[in-house]
C-alpha cells in the first residue's frame, strides 16, 4: 500500500528515492566561485574553481537573467573547470553546481560575469 511519509530536509541536505524508500542525505557543498575573474575575453569563459569533496562532476548554466529562464548555454564536466564556449559578448549570470556519485546536485554557486568575445 502506500505509505506516506514527511522528510525534513536541512539546507544542506537533499532527498532522493531508493528501493527501501525516501532517503536523505548531506549534499556537498556548494563550489566556491569568489576567486573567478568578473570579465573573460577570448573566445571561451572557462569557470575555475577549487574541487568540492566528493564530488563526480560538476554542471554550469549560463543565463541572461537571474532565474535562469533564458539559459544560453550549459555544460558537465568531471573537473572544477567548466567551458562556456557559445556566448556572445555581454554580462551573464552563472550558477554552478557539484555532482556526487548518485548524481544528486548541491545547491547551486552563482556569479555574474562579464564576457568579451574576441
């Protein structure tokens, strides 16, 4: 039958959905993004940054907005350096998040940057 459950999740916990049931756990914590330039000029913005433990892999988004809704461009990858390699030149906002080994994401890191395309 069913059975209903409530999970309290702390902020740095998430939830995900095994055999025996809901089950939480503690993400990873967000990547740290303060050491990342404010303007990239070139052909690519590559987003670097120190490795969160535990971590698999990571997942940028780059928008024009805030929230995210206009995405321009997004990419994966198993190490703390993330191409943006298809944007025009202008200001975006980024949000960056780490991977562990169930592909549960942190809470999202986020930043503003200035892109010069040359």
């Amino acid at each position: 039958g069913m059975c209903e459950k409530t999970v309290s999740l702390f902020k740095q916990d998430g939830a995900f959905v095994a055999a025996s049931g809901i089950q939480t756990t503690r993400l990873l914590d967000i990547p740290n993004l303060q050491n990342i330039p404010a303007l990239f000029r070139g052909q690519e913005a590559v987003i670097d940054f120190p490795a969160v433990d535990n971590a698999t892999r990571y997942h940028v988004q780059a928008a024009h907005d805030p929230d995210f809704v206009y995405l321009v461009e997004e990419n994966f990858n198993e190490s703390p350096n993330l191409k943006l390699s298809k944007l025009d030149s202008g200001y975006y906002h980024v949000r960056v998040t780490a991977i562990d080994q169930r592909g549960i994401e942190s809470a999202p890191a986020t930043g503003r940057i200035l892109f010069q395309y040359q």
